[in-house]
C-alpha cells in the first residue's frame, strides 16, 4: 500500500481541540493533513507524549515568555539539545543524532 507523504502532517490524539470544526478550517487553510491516534489507544502518539513530557518539564515550565519569539528561539534551542545532546537511556546513552549515525 503506497502513501501519501507529501506536505505536512500533523498527528494529534482525538482531544476536543483537534476535533473542533475550527481547527480543521485552520488546518484546511495551512495546507495540513491531519492523521488521528486510534480511539482510545494511547501508544500511537507514546513518542510524541513522551518528547511533550520531556520538553514541558525541562524547557518550558521553567521559563517565562514575553514574546511569541521568545517561544520559537526556546523551542528551536530545545530540539536541537534534544537531538544533539539530550542522551537516551533507551538509545545506550548516546543522543538521538549520535544514534543515528553511529557506524554499524
């Protein structure tokens, strides 16, 4: 079975905000296709919950923000840290980019 994965894709769970007749308008308006977890089961978002858990408790909630920029520079320098230097116990220690690209 061949997909579509062309433009962007935004994957939530089936909450009230995602299911709301404006957000699919504003979702319809950025050109984004919406792909929803399964009803009632948690583990087809568990990487996305675990990466919003990390990100709130180690970068957000410490923080306040004036500006919408200052958001984005702190989301921006999160990822990064996440993928660059965050290491992952599950991962052997290493982070997200140096497990990648480890030589097999």
């Amino acid at each position: 079975m061949k997909h579509d994965v062309t433009g962007i894709l935004l994957h939530s769970d089936q909450g009230f905000q995602y299911t709301s007749r404006l957000y699919h308008q504003l979702l319809k308006k950025n050109q984004t296709k919406q792909s929803m977890s399964r009803k009632g089961n948690c583990w087809d978002n568990a990487c996305m919950e675990s990466f919003f858990s990390h990100f709130k408790s180690e970068c957000f909630n410490l923080y306040s923000f004036r500006t919408a920029a200052d958001v984005k520079f702190a989301v921006q320098k999160y990822i990064r840290f996440y993928n660059h230097q965050r290491f992952q116990k599950k991962l052997n220690n290493l982070s997200p980019y140096e497990y990648r690209t480890q030589v097999i």
